[in-house]
C-alpha cells in the first residue's frame, strides 16, 4: 500500500508492515489511490486554495477563525498549533 504526505505531497511505500501501521495512524499521511489521484481526488495541502482548506479542516473537526490565512490553516490542520 502506498502513502501520500498531505502537506507535500511524497509518495511512500512502506516494505515493513510496522512501517505501513504507522503511516495508517499518522494525520500527515493518507492512503494513496493512483486512480484517484489521476482523476484529481487526492490534493496536497499546499496546492489546496482557501475554501478547500476550510472544507478539510471542517470535516477534521477543526474551528478554524474567519480571518485565518491559507497558512495557518495548514498549521491547524497539521496540528502546529
């Protein structure tokens, strides 16, 4: 199974199983689906604009405030702050 990071967007695949355990339970990566991502379903948060940022934070369960910028979205989002 492959591996997307949400922020840049790299590509892992993990030959250890301990490896891919920590990937699944890690918020910075996302199973990674080739037919998806042709299609253009997986984005990383970096190419996302404002609105795609605060529809992924909302279904993340994040209160993002209304005069937040793109960046400190992706700050929420990766849990920075």
């Amino acid at each position: 199974m492959k591996f997307i990071n949400r922020r840049t967007g790299v590509i892992l695949e993990p030959r250890s199983p301990i490896v891919e355990d920590q990937l699944h339970k890690s918020a910075e990566y996302t199973p990674y689906d080739a037919q998806k991502a042709e299609d253009g379903a997986e984005k990383s948060l970096a190419k996302m604009n404002k609105a795609e940022l605060l529809e992924a934070a909302q279904a993340a369960g994040i209160d993002v405030p209304d005069d937040a910028t793109k960046a400190q979205i992706i700050d929420l989002i990766q849990g920075k702050e």
